[in-house]
C-alpha cells in the first residue's frame, strides 16, 4: 500500500533525515532513476549491480532503499540481519510485473536443458527460479563465461535479452517483457533530435528496442552511460534512459550539455519511471523514522533465491568488502 504522507509542516525533512540516519545507524542508497533531492543526500548512489554489492557490504543497522522494490528485496537477500526499508512499497517494476514466478516456473519446465539467465528486474520467487542473476553491467560478462552449447532461457526482458543475443551470436529463448520507459522512447523524435544536434553522440541503456539502439554510439548500463558522459569527445550528448541519470552527468561535467531523449510527442514525461517516482523526502524522513515498510523475505525462499546472486557477484568478478564502497 501506498505510503499516505501525512501533515509535515514546520518540520525540517532534510535535517530530520540526518538526525534519523545517526540515530538509526541507517545508509541510504538511491538509484541513479531517483529525483536529484533524493541522490544528493544518500550516502551511495549507483546501478544494481552496485547498489547490490553496497548493500552487502555497509555496517550500517539499517538499509534505507530509494529504488523500487526488487532492488530492496535484493538487499535484503544479501544482508537478511539488516532492517530494510522502502519509502514506498508501491514503487515496482514493469518488468517484474511481466514475469509472474508460477508462469516462469511453467516455461522452466518445458525447457529443461536451459538454464536461466535471469535480469535482475525480477521477483525474488524469479530469483528462486533462476540459475543466474545478471544486470546489464554484468550480462556481457557472465554470458562470455557460458559454454556456447549451452541453452539459455533470458528473462524477463526481451530488449536486453536481443541485444545480448545479436552481439554475441547467442540463440536464447526470450520472455517477452519490456520496461515501460524504454519502451518509450521515439525513433522518429530521436532522428529529429539528432538532426538538431548532428555532431552529438546518442548514448542508450540495452533496454531499449532495437530501433534505438540502432541509432546508438554507445550501449550500456547506467552506470556504464554515466563512465561515457565523462569520457566523450564533443560537448553535447543525448541520452536514452531514464533521465534522472543526467543529474550525475550535470554534477560530474557541468560545462557539457546532456539531453534526454524525447517519447511518443517529443514533450511528454513518459521517459520518466513512474515507479522511482513514487519515492519521495518525506516518505522516506517517514520511514526511516518509523522503520516501515519493511521489507520481509521468508528464508527458505532468500537462500533459494541468494545462490543466483552469490553466481552473479562470482561471475561478474564482484568480491564484496568494504574496499568496494564508493562514497559519494
């Protein structure tokens, strides 16, 4: 259920926030989807990949998530003895919502002689049913360590999972879903975009359909994307993601200019993920100072679901220690 702020006037959120992360030993990671007042003030900010390795590694009592549920759900897997908390446990996944765990449990079985090569956007009952997890900062990695005669299942998002195929020649069977903010994206207000600014480059997330990632110069993670805008020759970059990911760049680069690639009409928020949106300041002074909601994860069902996430951070060359932290 959606969390119901209730009346805050007069009071300080910002400092509230500072006085409950002391006073609960609380760290606040926030995905790089998160609004700009919500990744200034946490202590790690990052894609899952590193959200997940942070969340491991803190000492901290208490995990304040400002992402969407499955990236909680995952930090409580990897560290079952801390309280986790969302801000609100309405902010999902799209692509978690396409992949229902008794229908994916159905395709597994049809197809024994694959393994599942499962998208971190996912259900921890998917986890469970996966054999590896991986994010799109991993993927390439740990499918290159996965012997070519080997079937694979990928899932659950089928952009991801085609651009995986086509660059490494890897035949996989593929489930059908999508996010809904790269979904959105236009090719056609993409090519007037670039036709405005010919000389810049366009940079996109591999969950993107594949008539973006055509017009693409470079293809990556979010974190991957961000490395990018640090390092590109020129001085204007259009970016196909979810746009919050540019406030990163505008702190790192301030002299340089990133534009947000442009949905259906070329002026709706439709690149905007609804769910990250969910998380606000004052949800989260709430929860931090209520320790709710919680996230809660039955431990038959962790540890099934922690062997897909122990063979990702294996795989993906991710020993988890405090060295790993990287502090904003």
């Amino acid at each position: 259920m959606t969390v119901q702020t209730e009346n805050l006037a007069g009071i300080d959120i910002r400092a509230e926030i500072e006085r409950l992360r002391k006073e609960r030993n609380a760290v606040i990671l926030a995905h790089y989807y998160q609004k700009p007042e919500i990744q200034d003030l946490a202590d790690y900010i990052g894609d899952s990949l590193e959200l997940s390795k942070k969340a491991a590694a803190t000492d901290a009592d208490v995990i304040a998530f400002c992402g969407v549920k499955f990236m909680a759900e995952t930090a409580k897997i990897l560290a079952p003895e801390k309280t986790v908390i969302l801000p609100d446990l309405d902010a999902g996944c799209s692509l978690e919502d396409s992949c229902p765990p008794e229908k994916f449990a159905q395709f597994r079985a049809a197809h024994p002689d694959h393994i599942a090569l499962t998208y971190i956007n996912c259900s921890t009952e998917v986890k469970a049913l996966s054999d590896i997890i991986v994010t799109s900062s991993s993927a390439e990695t740990i499918l290159a360590q996965i012997p070519k005669d080997q079937k694979i299942i990928f899932g659950p998002d089928r952009h991801l999972g085609g651009y995986l195929s086509r660059k490494f020649g890897r035949e996989m069977l593929l489930w059908p879903g999508v996010c809904i903010v790269h979904e959105a994206f236009s090719e056609t207000e993409l090519l007037k975009l670039k036709a405005q600014h010919p000389a810049a480059p366009v940079a996109a997330h591999p969950e993107c359909p594949p008539h973006i990632i055509d017009h693409a110069d470079y293809v990556g993670s979010t974190s991957g994307i961000l490395n990018y805008a640090k390092s590109f020759e020129g001085d204007t970059l259009i970016v196909a993601t979810e746009p919050h990911i540019i406030h990163q760049m505008q702190l790192a680069i301030p002299d340089k200019t990133f534009i947000g690639a442009p949905g259906a009409d070329g002026q709706c928020a439709c690149n905007i993920c609804p769910y990250m949106a969910l998380n606000t300041l004052e949800k989260l002074y709430l929860a931090l100072r209520d320790l709710k909601p919680q996230v809660h994860i039955e431990e038959g069902l962790r540890l099934q679901a922690k062997k897909s996430l122990d063979r990702m951070l294996e795989m993906a060359g991710g020993t988890v220690g405090k060295g790993d932290l990287g502090a904003r």
